[in-house]
C-alpha cells in the first residue's frame, strides 16, 4: 500500500544552519505530496505541496522538489530561526479520500 | 484562527465513560475528515463526509466509535465506553479551496487532546 517514510529525529540545529529532512514515499499512480508543519499545542498547518514530478513547493524560506526518479520530496531550509521549531510531516494523496502522513520529524532550533 | 474550530481543546476522561467532540468549519465546505494522531505519529485517517453523508470510514473506527455531520456544517464524533486505548489527539480538517477538484492540502483545527484514565 501507499507509505511515506521519514528520516527519525529529533533533529537538533544551531540558528542559521541549514536543514535537511529526508522524505520518501511508495505509492501506485501519481501522488501529490505535502508538507506540513505542527507547532505544540496547534493542529497541522500545510507549509507547501508539490502536485506532479519536479515541482518544488516553497513557502516561508523552505523548499522541497518532487522526484519521482527516487520517489523523493525532501524538505529543505538554508536558514533556521528558532521559530522553526516543531514537527515536520511529510504527506501523499493519490485519490480518493485521504491522506497518508508520516511519522512526523520533530526539529529543535538551538540560539 | 486556522478555519476549522475544535472543542473540548482538552478532556479527560475515566474509562467506560462516554465523550463526544465538536468540529465547526468556519466556512462552508462539502467535505470534512476526522484522523487521529497518537504520541509520535503522524495523523491516521478515520472518516470522511462529503455534506451529510459519511462515505468512508476506517478500520480504525470500531462500532464504538460513531460519528456525524447533521445538515452537513459541523460534524460529532462520540466514543462509547471509552478504553485506555482511545487517548491520543483527535484532528478535524477541512479541504483547502482551489480552483479545481485537485487536493490542495488541508486546513486542520487545534484538535480535542482525549486522555483516558
């Protein structure tokens, strides 16, 4: 079935370091992927999507590009702030009624 | 304000007892979703209305487990006899509108955070 597989955390940076969070999926068809952003205490937020092969979602100084070829849709930022801190979930729809999230990589940004 | 409004922010509960949670849309939309989200898990789907009508659940959702969606706006989701098992964040969500049909991610609420004790 439909998976994504996260890189485990936490991932702990200094301010200003760059971020890399690792995401791979398996899915028939042509997914479209996400990724979304939970601070503590709040629900999910979509920070950005990727909708077919070589898109790059950004939003908010991160970025992340649709590989199909390695079924891949790695997030990265060249500068954390503090204010980053939180859970980072990578996400797939292939149709349907919903959507398939993993498990989540929780980011600490040190000042 | 994240469009989708959740409530009890918060409920604990004994085991055996009964709890049900609110989700209200802040606009209309034809489609809502329930997931559920234990410690250190991404969210996992449990059911999904299109208005009023419940078209799909998952098999996480046991004949304890009841929800619904009168007049299609806000949405119940009751647990009966509550179990130790049941405690983890219950998430709403809503479709964020795009021009069309294609998914463009959702607007989740704070979620209701259910501790069984």
């Amino acid at each position: 079935g439909d998976s994504v597989t996260q890189m485990e955390g936490p991932v702990t940076l200094s301010e200003e370091a760059f971020l890399t969070i690792n995401c791979t999926y398996t899915a028939t068809g042509y997914p479209s992927l996400f990724w979304y952003v939970q601070y503590p205490g709040e629900g999910l937020q979509l920070l950005l999507k990727a909708t077919k092969a070589d898109d790059k979602g950004s939003n908010k100084g991160f970025e992340a590009t649709y590989r199909k070829e390695t079924t891949s849709f790695h997030l990265e930022k060249g500068s954390v702030q503090v204010s980053d801190s939180a859970v980072y979930f990578c996400a797939l729809y292939t149709g349907g009624f919903k959507t398939i999230f993993g498990a989540g990589t929780r980011l600490f940004v040190k000042a | 304000d994240t469009g989708v409004s959740q409530d009890p922010r918060h409920k604990i509960t004994k085991r055996g007892q009964n709890v049900t949670f609110r989700c209200d849309p802040i606009s209309e939309h034809n489609r809502l979703y329930w997931y559920r989200q234990t410690l250190g898990q991404g969210p996992e789907f449990l059911t999904y209305f299109q208005n009023e009508a419940q078209l799909e659940k998952s098999r996480l959702l046991s004949d304890r487990f009841s929800a619904e969606r009168p007049k299609g706006s806000f949405s119940t989701l009751e647990i009966q006899r509550t179990e130790q098992g049941d405690s983890a964040m219950y998430l709403c969500a809503a479709p964020i509108p795009g021009p069309t049909t294609a998914n463009y991610g959702y607007t989740f609420g704070s979620g209701t955070r259910l501790t069984v004790v």
